[in-house]
C-alpha cells in the first residue's frame, strides 16, 4: 500500500524496486521545485544503482511508497543525475536550514520534511518538523520542536542555499564509508568542506580512503595540521602513507611531527620504498601469531570486527618480536585449514608450505603474478633478513593495476588501458580502524 505521507528522512537509503520485485537500487534523496507562494513541487528521487552510478527516477514512475520500499515502474532511464537549475534537494539542501514561522516571527531549523500525494496522483511538500531554539542557554537538551505546513513558515535564505552540515551528517549516518565519499564529492565544494569538518576523525578517515586521490588532498589540506594528524593517525598506514605522498615535503614532515609515535613510524616505513614494489603496496597490519599459539587463538583474532575480510583470511606465523618487523617469519596458517583442526591444535603445525613470501623489494609485476599463480586474497611481505614487515593484500594489487581516476569514472564505461601508478597505491580495503541527465516526463 502506498503512503499519503512521507518524511523525506525516512525515505534515505530505501530500497526501490521494479514491478517484478527486483531491485532496483537505493534512495539518496528527493528532488523539488520551487513554486511561487505553493509549496514546493516533488519532481523525482535521486536513485543510486549498482556501481555506485546516481540517476534520476521521475516521480511519475513511482507507483508506491511505504512499508520501507518504493515500487516504480519497469523502465528507468540509467543516464547519470546531473541536477538543473531550480532544482532542490532535500536532505542536501533543505534539511537544517533556517525558517521563520509566519505566526510570531520565531525562529526554527527545519530537522524534516513531509512529503504528500496530491489529488492527482503527484506529490508535493506538506508539513515540516522543526526545532526552534533552546529557552535557556544550558549546553544541555535540546529546543522543542513542533510541526508546521510548509506555507506557514518562510526561509531566512534563498532558496537551494546550504544548510548546517550537522544535518546532512545526520541524514546520512548509515552509510558506508564509500557511499558517504561518493554522497560528499555530490556537494558543493565549500558544502564538501564543511561537513567533512563536522565529521569525527575515524569516519572522516574512513571516508578519505575512498576518495580519489585529488579530493584526499583537497579536503586534507583545509584541515588545521592538528585535525589533519589526527585524521591520518586514524588511517591505515599504507593510506596515510599514499596521501601524504601528495603533500609538499613541508606540511608532510610537519604531520608526520605531529601524529601518534608509532602511527608515524610505520607511515615512515612505508614512503621509503618505492610505489612499484611490494613495500609500496603492502600495510603494516597483518594478523601476527606466535608457532605456540593455538586454532582458538587465532580464530579469535581473525574474527574481529575491525580486521578487513583479506586481512583475516590468514594469520601470519612469527619468531618474536610480534610487531613489524618481526622475528623470522615461519610461514602462513589460512582460516579455513584452522576450521579442518581443533581447538587447541598449535599453529606452528599448519603452517602452509607452498606459499612463500615475497621480498620487499619486489616488484608489484612479481607480488601480482604470485598472488594470481597461487590464488591467494594475500601474500607475506619479508626484508632481506626474513622479517615479516607486512603483507599484500588483493585490494592493494587492484587498486595499483586500476587506472589512477577509477574512482571516479562510470561504471558502464571501459577502463581502457590500465597502467602502474607512478604514486603508492592506495588500499581500499584494509581499514583497521573502521567503525564499524535528461528528465523523463
């Protein structure tokens, strides 16, 4: 059944899907326009499909809204959304904007929007949830809040104008770190700046990882050298490593200074070596074991919810010292022979034998062709005197043998010729710290 009533917050993030029942893709907001002294006017949602690509569903192919989905007709034209003048959107551009109320002039920050079908079929804006300010100037609690049409309120700023980063943050707290960089690089460039400040440095930083290499810098570089050290101390190395790569010498040195000791330290490590190597590739972060540790151990570790599925798929067997660089390395354990043994079974007896570490100083022609030969999601990386320094994970070798602008191209298109990278290679996977067109009528 369809609604006659629906706040826009609600609807982010819903699942659309075709007549036949098949998905579609995911809402990321709702288009309007602007009509005179009426309320504003729904022309369509912005639909983000497969690949990540957004598109442009008209309102009128919606057939339903309601019990958590949206139903739309058949045909769906998949050009990329490009928005036209006079369009607003309304979780981007209305949600946290300021609103005075028509009856006593008080003042309120929209925190929703009510959408409702019209007589005809159509849907237009209807009530509005708003928060007016605190009576008392106590830190804590909130203002009250009370609804009213949208004719009954006018805006302190033109129409379209951003609102407080605070609720575009909010809107979007659900998303994964790689649909929030693509939700962020859809703002504008002083918009994009200022809720990446409002963001907390871990997701922040989980955010930045996904970007490409030319907004990492953007963003980082508007940033205090405080902010920004932090933000990269919550990084993978191997990530914070590739960004500060793109810095001048200066500002890289000066957050290097500033980072935690030993983040700084691995960061270090890594822009030693050259991009094209296994040293260039790899992150410090493997899962590191002792010989006498037992299968519960290092399923327990391996388990994690911060360790990144090709991080987990083996733990790494090691002399003493257990952090990079290690004792000797002694070889790999991978998750699913543990699964073969029990519980107390020593690890030091399931080493694997055929997989062989590869030396820092690889290229990354040789880290990929091993990994390929012997299908593996990672490989071991070791110095000169058998070390474990780190190890190579499958997102690090594609991201390395991607074109540089991946990111950020369509998905339909072909990649065309792919080519090393004269920068390091950023992972995209490995994230220890992570919290976890043309108009249809």
């Amino acid at each position: 059944m369809s609604a006659t009533r629906v706040f826009v917050a609600r609807l982010a993030g819903c699942l659309v899907f075709d007549p036949a029942g098949d998905r579609v893709g995911k809402v990321r907001d709702v288009l309007v326009v602007y009509r005179n002294d009426e309320a504003p006017r729904v022309v369509g949602l912005v639909v983000e499909v497969p690949g990540k690509r957004r598109v442009f569903v008209s309102i009128g192919r919606v057939t339903s809204i309601g019990s958590g989905q949206i139903i739309t007709t058949g045909t769906i034209a998949l050009r990329r959304f490009e928005q036209r003048g006079g369009e607003v959107r309304v979780i981007a551009e209305i949600l946290g904007r300021k609103v005075r109320l028509r009856h006593d002039d008080s003042l309120a920050t929209i925190e929703d929007v009510a959408i409702d079908e019209t007589d005809e079929g159509g849907w237009e804006v209807g009530q509005v949830f708003l928060r007016k300010p605190k009576a008392s100037p106590s830190p804590f609690g909130k203002g009250p809040t009370v609804f009213a049409l949208w004719t009954d309120v006018r805006e302190e700023s033109a129409p379209g104008e951003a609102q407080s980063a605070e609720h575009v943050i909010a809107a979007y707290a659900d998303l994964l770190p790689a649909d929030l960089a693509n939700t962020l690089l859809d703002l504008g460039e002083e918009r994009r700046y200022e809720v990446a400040e409002e963001l907390s440095d871990d997701r922040l930083a989980d955010v930045l990882e996904e970007m490409p290499e030319d907004e990492q810098v953007s963003i980082l570089n508007r940033l205090d050298d405080n902010r920004a050290a932090d933000v990269l101390d919550q990084m993978q190395p191997d990530d914070a490593a590739d960004l500060i790569a793109q810095l001048t010498d200066e500002r890289g040195e000066a957050l290097l200074a500033l980072m935690q000791p030993d983040e700084a330290d691995d960061v270090r490590m890594l822009l030693s070596y050259d991009s094209d190597t296994a040293g260039g590739l790899m992150t410090t972060d493997p899962v590191i074991v002792s010989g006498d540790a037992t299968v519960a151990e290092g399923l327990a570790l391996i388990r994690r919810h911060e360790i990144a599925p090709a991080l987990g798929a083996a733990v790494c067997v090691v002399l003493p010292p257990y952090e990079p660089p290690t004792g000797r390395f002694l070889g790999m354990v991978h998750f699913q022979r543990m699964l073969r043994y029990p519980p107390n079974e020593r690890l030091g007896t399931l080493l694997d034998a055929q997989t062989e570490p590869v030396n820092v100083g690889a290229s990354a022609l040789e880290v990929t062709r091993v990994m390929a030969r012997y299908n593996l999601v990672s490989v071991p990386v070791v110095d000169d005197n058998h070390r474990l320094v780190g190890v190579v994970t499958i997102d690090d070798v594609l991201d390395h043998v991607l074109p540089d602008d991946w990111r950020s191209q369509d998905p339909e298109q072909p990649l065309g010729h792919t080519r090393p990278r004269l920068r390091r290679a950023t992972a995209t996977v490995t994230g220890r710290r992570t919290t976890n067109g043309t108009r249809q009528p």
